[in-house]
C-alpha cells in the first residue's frame, strides 16, 4: 500500500520531537559545535549578560575562550596562570571576575577577566563545579566525592551536603533561590542550598557525551549545558514563575534651577506570577552632559514586592535650556528585557511674574472662573471676580499660554516670553461660543411675493 505525504510528514515531525528533547523544566532550543572556533575539548561555562559575552574554559588548558553570546565571533583567549586543571568555573557580575576550581590541584582561584589572580587557596576536595550565590555570599562546590560543600569567600567550610553520584557541575538557580547539580551521566538535579533534594530536572543522556559544565543566565531564562567534545546545549526555561515589571511614573518631566540637586523616584513593582523574582538592572543613556546618577543600579524584586530607585538630577554642568536622556532597565522577563523611560529636563536660570485680565471683547465685561493654563509645566491659575489672573512667581522661560472658559472658545498665546525678575502682562479676549445680537443690530427685511 502506499503510504501518503501526510503520513512521511508524521514520522519526520515525531523524530525531530525525539531528537530535541523536552523536560517539565527546560526545552533545548539550540545545539553548538564550539570545534569551529577551535575548541576541541570544554568544560566550564559562564555567561556575562552585560557584555553580550559567553566564556567557556578549555579543558586541560587553564584557557577561558571568550564568545560573543550569539556564538558568531571569538572575542579572545585568556591564559590563566597557577592552575593546573581548572574545571568548575562561574562569573560574578558583582565584581566583574571569575571562580575557578581546580580538580587535580585540589584549589580555587579568584582572577578578575583580564586573568590577573585576585585570590586563591586550598579546597581539600577534587572541585569539579563552583558556583557563588548572591543569596548568602558564600561558595558552592560540586566534589568528585559525592558532595556538595558551602564555603565563605576566604574559605570557612560552612556545611557538606551528600549526595548519591559524583557532580560534575553546579549551579546557582536565582529563579527558584536553588542550586542545579549535574552528574557525569548528565543527569540533572535541583537541590536546596541546605543539600536536599528538591526534584530531577533532567534524566540521563540528555546532554551528548558526558555533561560536563553548566550555567544559567537569568536575564534570558536560559541554561547553558557543555559536552565533553566541544559542545554547548543551549536550554530555555520554561519552569520557573515568571516576573512582570511595573513601572511608576513611566516617564519624568523635570524642572530644575540651575546649578541645583534634586532627587526623585523611581518605583518598580513585580507584578509577575506568585513566587516569582524579578531581577533588573538600570543604566541611562542620551548626548551630552550624563545628569542623571542611579541608585542602586540592580537588584530582586519578590512577587508583590517593589524597589525605590533614586535618581539624582544635577544641572551643575548644564546651561539654561531642555535636555533629554533614557533610562534603560532590563529584566529577566524576555518580554521586558529592556525597558526605555524617557527623562526630559528643562534648566531654568531664574523666576518672574506673568498677570493679566480675561474679557469679553463684546461687552468689555471681564470673565470670571477662566482657566489660564501653562502646559509646559502644569501651572494653574483661575481668574477672579475682576477677570484677573497672576501667576506671581514661575520659571523664566518662552511658554505657550492657554485660556478656557465656560460658553466662550479657547484661546492660546504662543511664545510668551517670561524674564527672570520681571513682571509680563498679557491680556485675553475671548470670543463668545454663541452669536448673540442686540435688537437694535438686528433688521428684518420682508420682500413682497
């Protein structure tokens, strides 16, 4: 019997679901052969989101491989000095550096990523993973002999963890505030960071080859798994709760006095699912003077928690005038990955006065309860029984000026210069909404049939 297209169709699309696996915690999205850009053997990985960079570390060779993270180009090569056999490896954005273990030297080193060592000492165990946690500063190492051991930072042992295979890799979670542990069988296991066993995240064989390193990048939910023979599983989580940013305000009009200092703040609130963690980082950028200074500049929101960001504006380095600039804020919700909220700044010299009447050109008769409004900043003024308004002190600047009252049509003055120390004036004439003529204006003519 032959078989139809539709039935080929079926068996392609069930080998290729077989072939690209899929587990309750990540889905792989990408495969990479790290032999094009000669790499022949790998095992630690690290990821600086910053930087738009992935370091990988040769095996055997104490050499860090710098990859730009959309693995098209190699940025350099680093030769790490005093190692004998670095394996565990991982990147402190914090400090811009590395964490290395060294297996058969049975030592951690520190080194900053131009590969001057920072610190080093003894680890007493074969470190085959390590991995720090912001949650508590302290180290983690995956132990050839099946442990998992906590350190401080100058190498206090803080507690052994036991566990049933030797760990190749380990990983801090920022999602879950957990640690990932991979076996050289490539299982992969979620423990919390007292050692217990929390749940499998992968089953055996699910990396190629022996799955050797391993990191998580949470600003793009992904994880990054390494084989033995140069190669990188790049995953996508798809397990974790999922942050959502809240911005207030979503955008900042500022008037500032020259040669002053002001604060303002920023709130950002996780409004994401429950149990959540939004993790976010800010920067600014635009031309000229940077007049804004933020602090802090990163951080972890809880679900339902939010962060106050302040900002410092400076117009000691500025002339009178507007100014504009961008604040950048990334998450690690890929829909919110870079935020932009606009800043514009106006820079004012000094104050005057702007006063005035509001009349019916008709009658003469002034009109009270009109609304005399400066858009440019939101000042608000109300004529009184007199048709008069004062605004009696306002920034010396060149301003649109708009008039509304009941039952006449609005009125705008456009460019109405305001001098600092002075006093303008500046009159209104407001036409009537309705046509209302006198009996004497009004003449009828009838014309005979």
């Amino acid at each position: 019997m032959k078989k139809s297209h539709s039935f080929y169709t079926a068996i392609l699309l069930l080998l290729v679901f077989i072939v690209a696996p899929s587990y309750s915690q990540f889905r792989e999205i990408e495969r990479i052969d790290l032999g094009d850009f000669d790499v022949p053997d790998t095992y630690g990985i690290a990821t600086n989101h910053e930087d738009g960079l992935i370091y990988v570390m040769r095996l055997r060779e104490n050499t860090v491989v710098v990859i730009t993270d959309d693995f098209e180009e190699v940025v350099e090569r680093i030769h790490l000095e005093g190692p004998a056999d670095c394996y565990g490896f991982d990147y402190i954005p914090e400090d811009n550096s590395w964490w290395l273990g060294d297996a058969s030297g049975r030592h951690i080193y520190h080194f900053d990523v131009e590969g001057e060592l920072l610190d080093d000492f003894g680890a007493n165990c074969q470190v085959h993973g390590i991995t720090y946690c912001p949650e508590n500063d302290h180290l983690y190492i995956a132990d050839w002999g099946q442990t998992i051991r906590e350190i401080t930072l100058d190498n206090e042992l803080i507690e052994s963890y036991q566990i049933n295979y030797g760990a190749t890799s380990i990983e801090y979670y920022p999602p879950n505030g957990t640690l990932l542990v991979m076996s050289g069988n490539d299982l992969v296991d979620e423990y919390s960071l007292d050692g217990e066993l929390i749940e499998h995240v992968m089953g055996q064989d699910a990396i190629p080859g022996n799955g050797l390193g391993m990191d998580y990048n949470p600003w793009t939910r992904t994880l990054y798994t390494t084989w033995q023979m140069a190669g990188i599983v790049v995953w996508e989580d798809n397990y974790s709760a999922l942050p959502e940013p809240e911005f207030d305000p979503e955008a900042f009009e500022l008037v500032v006095n020259l040669g002053l200092e002001i604060e303002e703040t920023l709130t950002i609130r996780n409004v994401g699912e429950e149990e959540s963690v939004l993790r976010f980082s800010l920067d600014d950028t635009g031309e000229g003077v940077d007049w804004i200074e933020i602090d802090p500049v990163s951080g972890m929101i809880e679900h339902e928690e939010e962060a106050e960001i302040t900002l410092t504006i400076n117009t000691e380095d500025l002339e009178p005038g507007d100014f504009e600039r961008t604040i950048i804020v990334c998450t690690n919700n890929p829909e919110f990955f870079e935020v932009e909220i606009p800043a514009t700044l106006s820079v004012i010299a000094g104050y005057g006065e702007l006063r005035g009447t509001v009349t019916d050109p008709a009658t003469d008769d002034p009109i009270a309860d009109a609304l005399v409004l400066i858009e440019r900043f939101d000042f608000r003024e109300v004529t009184n029984e007199d048709g008069e308004y004062h605004f009696e002190e306002i920034p010396a600047w060149i301003y649109d000026v708009v008039v509304t009252a009941e039952d006449y049509h609005s009125l705008v003055a456009e460019e109405v210069e305001v001098l600092e120390d002075e006093v303008t004036e500046l009159d209104f004439e407001l036409l009537h909404a309705e046509f209302t003529p006198s009996r004497d204006e009004f003449h009828l003519v009838l014309e005979p049939d």
